[in-house]
C-alpha cells in the first residue's frame, strides 16, 4: 500500500492565484493532476470509478474472502493463508498448510462460517499432498492473526484425483439456508461430470461437520451421490450465493469456446458438461444465465474466474448497481455485469485494462469490489466517488504536495506545505480521481 500510493504522489500540479480584493475569508480551491503510473494498464472505468492496490506481496494468490472484522484473507496456492489488516500485509500467515500445488491444485478455497464472529472457524479447500493425492475440506478455528494446524477439523475428503493437475474447482459458501456449499472440478475427466457417483464436477451440499443434509435431491445411494447439488459441471472455480434472495450463480469454466455462469439455485439440475457447453437445446440440460464467447477483448475471453452479485450492506457506489452480477476473466483483463433482471441476461462493460490472471472478484464489506491479480501478486479495490466540477474562487500560493483519500472518509493523506503562512479554517473534499487522489476545497482565514 505504502508502496502503490507513494508511487502515485509522485506527480503534481498547483495553481497559483492571486486574492481577491476584498477578503474576510479566502476561498482556495487547489488543484492538482497526478500523473497516473498506473496508465500502463490503460486501464477504463465508468466515471468516478478507481482503483486502488491493496497490496502487493503474495505469491500466486487463489481466493480471498473478507471477514466481519475488517480484515482480508488471502488464500496463497503454496499453502499459506495470509492476512491482510488495515491494508497490510502481515507477514505471519494466519496458517500454513502442506499442499500439492501442482497445476490448478493447492490451497485453493476459502470460506468463513456464518457466525465467523463468534465461533470463528474457517473452512478451507486443499490438495492434500501425501497418500493418494485428493481434495480436502476442513475447518480450522482462527485466534487472533493465528491459526493453529492442530484446530484442523476434516470436513470432506473428495474423490482421489487422476494425474490430471487441472479442474480442482475449489468454491465454497454457507447458503441461506446453513448448509455448505462446495464446487469440485471434474480433475480433466470430462465423464465424472454427468457420472452421480463422484464429487468430481458439481456441487455439493453438505452440512458444516460434512455429514448429509436433508433437502438433497439425491436421497439414496452412494455417498457422493447424497451430497450432490448439481451436476454437469466442467470447473467451477468460483461461484456466489446473491445477499437476501439465496440465488445461487455458479461460474463454469469452459473448454475452447464457451465461458458460463449457471443459476444452480434449484437443486437437482444438469448443467451440460460434456454433452453441451454454452446454449443448446437438449432440455435435459440446463442452460446458462449468461455465455460469453472465447476470443479477444472486452466481453470475450478464456476462463471465467470470478462472479459476485453487488448487493453489499452498504455502499457509495451508485445504486444502479445493486443487484447487478459483476464478472471477470483470467485472459483479457475485463470486468463485466449483467443484469440479471432481464432474461436473456444484458452484458454491460465495466473495467478494461486490469492486471493479469485477475481473479477472485469479491465484494468487501467496506461495500466496494476487490479481486487478485496473479501477474501483480496483488490484491485490488475498486473505488468510487464522487464527481463533483471544481470551482475556483480564490488564489493564493499555496502548495499541495498530494492529498488522497477514498470516498467518505480521509483515508490516506499526505500533507504537502503552504509557501504562505495560511492556517486552515476547513477542508472538504469536492472531488476524486480514479487514481484515487483527490482535489480538496480549502477555506482559511486570510485576514
Ligand atoms: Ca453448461
């Protein structure tokens, strides 16, 4: 953080101006550009929208997930679980877990239970390394900034895995109606996905010790077949439950042409794979919410690798927002929505320009967007505010050396130096750059 933002002060512009003739009070707008570093990415988004590097730091990151206190994990595929309080990065993992990480396999999911705040238990998804090599959830309980191994809990032990290093899925939410939900890869064996009597390739729905829940649409037979949600299913890495309905959207990675996102609320159905990928007619199969083509640029891609619905608690983002399925890709560096109102779904662009092998598309409890960036090692926010025309009233000779700050608060501030003896009487912010630095309306005493 220190890092990023000290990059972005590093350029500015101050204006001059001369007082006016008469003055109890001088209005001093000050004004100044940065140059914004980060245009390498070239990065767009709708006006008032920013984006901020949490931090940078983390080896090959897989997965956060935001607790209610504020703070942020981050799942590392090598096996460690890092922190991330007050935009820090700690360097102490909050556990650190012997994983295979070969390929897509490692430490490679992460929930929080329902009632993180007072049991506080985490539930992750990792390759276990030694033995026959297969999946595993467990829970562990979290005290302070630690973690201790031996709070393991074993929740599920999936299916072995082939040598197949791929499709290992990975998602996992408490849904509305307690039970935890987990998405398994179909380990690059395209059959397990329509086959009932491995976890390979759906989703399941579990109790929180493992065991089957009532309400399954499978109520007899193998113990995988118990457990299954869904079905169909190639690789879905990420999936979300949407705040107050309970709609379930999974995010299935494709083959070579179609990226998917499923409405999997309803239990029991067959999303296709690998019969049908992308729309078709069988009506045994059910199809996508929404389907975006393989390809170049904006809208298109190549393994959809994060989906949220944006209906946060609260947020300054404008409302027309809520409600809205925000979705990225691992190739071509975009974020999406659609609007799920309408059927079919519409496409809308968001964000171009993103840090590579972004994934992970959250949103935090802070009401703003985050994801990971693979390429960058870093953790991203996604800011708005407001877009306010400055005026300028006065003149002085003033000097801001850089303020920023993000919407609502001062959250970052770098106070420059004044070449006049000028003593502040207030400061209101009137309007922020997508860089996230900001133009301060000043009033001081000139008298
Ligand atoms: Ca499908």
């Amino acid at each position: 953080m220190k890092t990023s933002i000290s990059k972005l002060l590093q350029t500015f512009i101050f204006y001059k101006l001369k007082p006016p003739a008469a003055c109890k009070f001088l209005l001093l707008i000050t004004l100044f550009f940065l140059i914004n570093l980060s245009s390498s990415f070239a990065q767009t988004f709708p006006a008032g929208f920013s984006q901020v590097q949490v931090t940078n730091g983390l080896s090959n990151p897989t997965v956060l997930a935001s607790a209610p206190d504020g703070r942020i994990f981050v799942a590392e595929q090598g096996g460690k679980l890092r922190i991330i309080k007050n935009s820090v990065l700690l360097p102490v993992p909050l556990v650190q877990l012997n994983v295979n990480a070969s390929g897509e396999r490692g430490l490679i999911g992460i929930t929080l239970d329902p009632n993180f705040t007072t049991n506080k238990y985490i539930y992750l998804y990792y390759t276990v390394p030694t033995g026959t090599i297969h999946n595993r959830v467990s829970r562990f309980t979290v005290t302070g900034d630690v973690t201790l191994a031996s709070s393991e809990k074993i929740i599920l032990e999936l299916d072995p895995l082939s040598g197949a290093t791929n499709h290992n899925g990975g998602a996992m939410q408490f849904g509305k109606d307690g039970k935890l939900y987990i998405a398994v890869g179909e380990n690059a064996n395209r059959a397990n996905a329509q086959n009932l009597d491995t976890y390979h390739g759906k989703i399941l729905r579990i109790n929180a010790d493992g065991s089957v829940p009532a309400g399954n649409p499978f109520t007899t037979g193998s113990e995988q077949r118990k457990r299954i949600w869904s079905y169909g299913l190639r690789n879905p890495y990420t999936f979300n439950f949407q705040p107050g309905t309970g709609r379930l959207f999974v995010n299935d990675v494709g083959e070579v042409t179609w990226e998917e996102i499923n409405d999997a609320t309803a239990s029991g159905l067959n999303f296709g794979w690998p019969e049908s990928e992308g729309l078709n007619n069988n009506t045994a199969h059910q199809n996508p919410v929404y389907t975006y083509r393989h390809g170049a640029g904006d809208g298109f891609g190549c393994a959809i690798t994060g989906g949220v619905f944006f209906n946060p608690a609260t947020s300054n983002y404008p409302a027309s927002y809520t409600g809205k399925y925000f979705y990225q890709d691992l190739c071509n560096n975009w974020i999406n929505f659609i609007d799920v109102s309408s059927s079919p779904a519409v496409r809308a662009s968001f964000a171009t320009g993103l840090p590579g092998q972004s994934l992970s598309l959250s949103v935090g409890n802070d009401g703003n967007l985050y994801y990971l960036s693979r390429n960058n090692s870093a953790l991203y926010k996604i800011i708005y505010t407001t877009n306010i025309a400055p005026v300028i009233t006065g003149r002085s000779t003033w000097q801001l050396k850089s303020f920023s700050g993000a919407a609502g608060h001062l959250s970052r501030e770098c106070l420059g130096h004044g070449s006049s003896p000028l003593s502040v009487a207030k400061k209101q912010r009137q309007h922020c750059r997508r860089d996230g630095c900001c133009l301060y309306h000043i009033q001081h005493n000139c008298g």
